[in-house]
C-alpha cells in the first residue's frame, strides 16, 4: 500500500500498518501545502519556523556514523 508517495511496511499479521516515518512524512507533506497556500510575505517566516523545527528533531534524534 503507498500513503503519501512511500510504501507502507507490512504487517506481520498480513495488514498493512504505515510506519511512524510515513505518519512524519505526510504530516511534513501537510505542513508544507499549508505554508504554500499562504501569501508569499508570510511564506518566509512559516519556512524559518519550519527549518528550526526539523533542525532541533535532527539535533536530538541519535546520529548514524559516517
């Protein structure tokens, strides 16, 4: 099954069951329509907002090695 361009993982039971990274990526889909649709002199603040948001989930989310 494909929620919001990416496929969802089978369940081990046969169900289909989107993953929490599905639930971010449509809910990010989401929040970008909604800065799209505002009017573009307030587009910037909506996008800096955002950028913070992501850089502090990506600060406090565990790093992979290089």
């Amino acid at each position: 099954m494909i929620r919001g361009g990416v496929a969802a993982r089978p369940y081990p039971g046969g169900m289909d069951q989107p993953s929490e990274r599905d639930d971010e990526a449509d809910d990010l889909m989401s929040t970008l329509e909604v800065i799209e649709a505002q009017p573009l002199a307030t587009r910037g603040e909506a996008y800096e907002s955002l950028h913070v948001t992501l850089a502090r989930r990506l600060e406090a989310s565990p790093g992979t090695p290089s």
